[in-house]
C-alpha cells in the first residue's frame, strides 16, 4: 500500500479575501475561487505533485461546512491520495492521528448563481 500527502489545506473561516491577498503578497499565484457543493470556499496554490488549499467560510448564506466552522483558524489538515483507501485510513488510525471520515464533495467553477 501506498500513500502520499496530497495537500495541506489552511482554514481561514470567513476572511479568506484577506488570507488570498496575504498569499498573495508572499508570492503565491491563486487559482479562481472555488465553491463547494458542501458549503465553503477555496483558494489553491499548486505546485507540481502537490497543493496547498486556502479553506473558508462564504457570507451571506445559510449552508456552511460544519468541519470548517468548528476547525480552528490556520493549519487544518493534510489530505492524503493512497491507492487503498481502506488502508490507509487503518495505516493512520493505527498512528494516533486525529481524523475525519473520508468523503465526497464536488468543487463548483464558475461560482453558483
């Protein structure tokens, strides 16, 4: 079984206009703003095998992703690709890690109207 860091994603609740711009001014070129079918926001920076994700809070609506609004502000994750899932996650869980069930969700592009 393998597995390898797929991205680290960086929670920025409901200031990601200024999460965007200080990456930004660091050096980083952002993708468009993406739109999750499960309620949040993101941001990525790519590099070649991997990503870092800017993770968020939109304004305005009523369906918020519950994981990003009860995770605390800054480093929230990292996300592994593995080639059984299965495994992985008894691989991880045998370590001690803290973690969330994996799921699926969509990114939305261009934004919902």
């Amino acid at each position: 079984m393998t597995f390898a860091l797929d991205h680290v994603v960086i929670n920025a609740l409901f200031d990601m206009d200024r999460a965007a711009d200080l990456m930004s001014r660091l050096g980083f070129t952002l993708t468009p703003r993406g739109y999750h079918s499960l309620g949040s926001i993101n941001h990525l920076v790519m590099f070649e095998h991997d990503y870092l994700e800017l993770v968020g809070l939109p304004s305005g609506t009523d369906v918020l992703r519950k994981d990003v609004l009860e995770s605390p502000l800054g480093l929230d994750g990292l996300v592994f690709k593995a080639d059984d899932i299965d495994k992985c996650l008894r691989t991880l869980r045998d370590s001690g890690l803290a973690m969330l069930e994996p799921r699926s969700f969509s990114r939305l592009s261009p934004a919902p109207k």
